[in-house]
C-alpha cells in the first residue's frame, strides 16, 4: 500500500518534505480488530507537532494522521460490533486499557495506557490502516467523506472543550484561534446555545471575516479587548500569546479552556506579562484539554448528524500532504484541509 511517512524530527518549511511517500504491506487485522480501507483522511496541526518534535513519534518510520474515514475491508475473527463494507472513522485516540477506573468512567482520554492514533500507533497517511473494533466509529451516512474527516478530532476535541466551559444559553463566548476546531464550535454554539453571543480573537483577517460570515456578533486581532466581558474562552491556538490575551477579557469567575496537544515554544516568554491580578484573580479559571474519549467522538457525530453541519474542507491528494501542512502552519486557512487517498 502507498503511504506517506515521518522518518525523523525535522523543520517543516516552505521548502522542506519531511514526509516520504513509500510502500508498505498491507497490515493485517487482530482478532479484535477491523481493517479500514481508508477515503479521506484529515490535516490536523497535531501532525505539524509530531513532525517538529513537540509531541514526537515513539517510534520511526511512522504513518501520521488521525482523522480517518473509511470502509471497513476485512474483520477480526471476534469482532462483534462492525462487518465488512460500513464506513467507519477513527480519531486521536487509538486504543487505551479499557480497565482502569479512568476508562470505567469513560474518561479514557485520561488513562495511564492511552495510545494516539498517527503518533503511537500508524495512522491514516495511507490506503489501509488497523484498528481495535471499540476505537472505530460508524460515520452518518449524512456526511461526504471529506465532510467527515475533520469531525473525528477537530469537531469532536471541539465538542469536549465546549462541554468543559461550562455555559449557559445566554452567556458569552469567546474563540482565540479560528481554524478548523473553531469554526466547528461556533456552528456548535448557534446550534445549542441560540442565545449565546460569540466573539473570535484571529490575527488573520481572513480568519475573521470567515467567523464574521458564521455568526460571530464580533471580530479582533488577538490583542484586541472585546467589548464585553465573557463567561468563557476557548483557545484553539498552538501559541502561548492569545491565553494570556484571552484571560483578560473573562468575567470573575471565567474559564479558559486551552485545545491544544502542545504549545510551541518559541513564545513561552510572553508568559512572563501574565499578571495575577489583571490576569487570574476573581477566580478565573484554566483548564486544559487532554485528548478526547470515546464519548466525544460518538457525542459529537450524533450532533453533527442532528446540526446537519458542514464542515468547509480544502482537498489535497495523498502526494500533496506536505503542501498541506506548510500552508497550515503558515496560517490564514478557511475550515479544514483534508487528504484524499484514493
């Protein structure tokens, strides 16, 4: 099978390809597993992070990609809860123990023995890909394929930080960072929340105007103060720069609530303008974001179903996958981009 894969830790830039397009067999399934031949599989920065070090591969080569839709090819001979043909997704959580008490609550994206789909275990830079029947989900017949790519992390880790605000109908949220996660809550919020006034924090104006178009009732650069203050803030960003910004336009008592796997590095010191009394008192509050259990995956395309939402994709052959993730580092992307394998 063709698949692209990361042979080590490298810069990603304009002119660099750290992803190799090589051949592989075909892997075979477990028992308990099911074989995915797979359509489409979605661009996530997570993979930017793999490839420049931040959250590394255990081991290489290795395939990236964790947001999988496809057809189930062959089934293990135990398996139970899928057969040959359905279209199935597979998102950032691969596998976890399923008998620690973190799993027993359902919170498997917590648990000690957690394995990322793309980054411990391959992924779906490829035409086939494995995984257990328990950590593969059946994808509304209502969605494309490329349409339901990004569902798998950046709707469904979009589901688990909206949850986590915490908010009312009728209180005000704000988004730092407008790219494919955040351009999903917003749909999200509108849908449950019809009361609920968002406003979106962007550097790019472009990003902005996209927020404008779907609903937002206000638009700033990320140092800009919003006009009101807001019950919480969700940041989408893989930069230190808009948690600090975004904490200053929280009520008392306010969550942020950080989406992401990694930040990177090269701001850290603006943490230091992080001010307690400006920033953190009033009992503001920051919660982390840490992968996303099986429930955000199911919970999510159930309401992506119900929303009947339409993710905005870009589609890139499989050979283009380092085109793809140069220009999203480079910023200013409108929905997601997704890889087409066949």
């Amino acid at each position: 099978m063709k698949a692209m894969i990361i042979k080590k830790i490298s810069n990603l830039n304009e002119t660099s390809t750290p992803l190799e397009m090589v051949d592989l067999p075909v892997p075979e399934p477990d028992k308990n597993d099911v074989l995915i031949k797979i359509k489409t599989c979605g661009v996530c920065h997570t993979e930017i992070d793999e490839i420049e070090g931040r959250t590394p591969p255990q081991q290489f080569p290795l395939v990236p990609g964790h947001e999988i839709i496809g057809r189930i090819e062959e089934v293990g001979s135990e398996v139970k809860r899928f057969k040959g043909g359905e279209r199935v997704g597979v998102g950032w959580i691969f596998s976890s123990c399923l008998n620690c008490q973190f799993c027993a609550d359902g919170n498997e994206n917590l648990c000690e023995d957690f394995l990322a789909t793309g980054r411990d275990a391959n992924g779906g830079y490829a035409e086939y890909m494995v995984v257990n029947e328990n950590f593969a989900f059946a994808i509304p017949e209502t969605f494309t394929d490329s349409e339901a790519a990004p569902l798998m992390c950046a709707g469904a880790i979009g589901y688990r930080s909206l949850n986590l605000t915490k908010i009312s109908n009728g209180e005000k949220i704000g988004l730092t960072g407008f790219g494919a996660s955040a351009h999903l809550v917003l749909k999200m919020v509108k849908f449950i929340y019809p009361d609920t006034d968002i406003y979106v924090f962007a550097r790019n104006k472009q990003e902005r105007e996209f927020a404008r178009q779907l609903g937002a009732v206000w638009t700033g650069d990320t140092e800009e103060m919003s006009p009101v203050k807001l019950h919480a803030v969700i940041d989408t960003t893989p930069v230190w720069k808009p948690v600090v910004e975004a904490l200053k336009n929280l009520y008392a008592g306010g969550r942020l609530v950080v989406n992401a796997v990694r930040k990177e590095e090269g701001d850290k010191e603006y943490l230091l303008r992080l001010d307690y009394t400006r920033d953190l008192w009033m009992e503001k509050e920051i919660k982390s974001v840490a992968n996303v259990a099986r429930s955000d995956i199911s919970g999510f395309l159930k309401l992506a179903a119900k929303m009947s939402v339409k993710p905005e994709v870009q589609e890139y052959p499989l050979e283009e996958v380092n085109k793809a993730l140069t220009e999203l580092k480079a910023g200013g992307v409108r929905g997601a981009k997704v890889l087409t394998i066949e």
